[in-house]
C-alpha cells in the first residue's frame, strides 16, 4: 500500500519504507530509523532569556555545532558535533553570563530529514518565497509504504 501524504510525523509512524520526493526526484529513501540516522546527530534549541542577546547566544552555541534555520524569532539552534552533550552547552552559556529562557534537545526528525535533503523546511517555501501551490505541494510530499 502507498499512501502520500505530507505529514511526515504520519509517514514516521505508519510507514515501513519512506520515500521524500522533491520535484519530481526522490531525495530519499530508506526506514524512518535509517533516514533519522543519515542525519544522526541531536540538536539544541535555545531562547535567550533577553532577546538582545540572541546574536551573543548564537555565537556560543556554534561552538557546539552547525547552525540551523530557527523555527522562532528569538531561538538559536544547532545540530551538535559528535560527542557534545547538553551539559556543556550549559557550562558554555553560563560562562559567558547568559541567562537563558528555554533549552530542549531534539533527536532528530523525518522534518530535519527533510530540511538536510531538500534545503528547505516543510514550512518554508524555497528561496524565492513565490511557489505557487502545485510545486509547494510537490516539494512536501512523502510517500509511504507499508
């Protein structure tokens, strides 16, 4: 059975076999364990406890890893280098005198899968902004095979 759908949490749960098609092409394809894994490293999403020190927080953090696109105006996240935990990210950011509001540590998701492969977020439109709907919904769709 195929079923296509553009809730990757949906495809995480139901699917056996997952594949990520992006205009026309298919991006990637595996389990959702193995897609998960071709990412493989946790992120950290932090939001700075004052919003002027959001740029302070963000050079601190890539000390810890890679920047990635933040889902909030004011957070900072970073997918981590191997073997930093978050306790070190905490000893960073008290050392440099920053109070921060929120911290979480995500595994990694189909939707960073699908950020990694394509370039784009689920709820970003590409670089121009202008995407009409039929090549929005082309670029989204996952399909599934159980």
């Amino acid at each position: 059975m195929f079923l296509t759908t553009q809730y990757l949490e949906e495809a995480d749960v139901l699917a056996d076999r997952i594949a990520i098609i992006d205009h026309g092409r298919i991006v990637a394809e595996g389990t959702p364990s193995e897609l998960k894994e071709e990412i493989g490293r946790p992120s950290v999403h932090a939001i700075p406890a004052h919003p002027g020190e959001r740029a302070h927080v963000a050079r601190v953090l890539e000390q810890f890893g890679e920047p990635l696109p933040p889902t909030g105006e004011t957070e900072v996240a970073v997918r981590l280098t191997e073997g930093v935990s978050l306790a070190d990210i905490v000893r960073g950011l008290d050392a440099d005198g920053l109070a921060i509001a929120d911290i979480e540590l995500r595994a990694p998701t189909l939707d960073d899968v699908f950020l990694a492969k394509t370039g784009r977020s689920l709820e970003g439109s590409g670089e121009n902004g202008d995407r009409d709907d039929a090549e929005h919904e082309e670029a989204i769709r996952a399909v599934v095979q159980r």
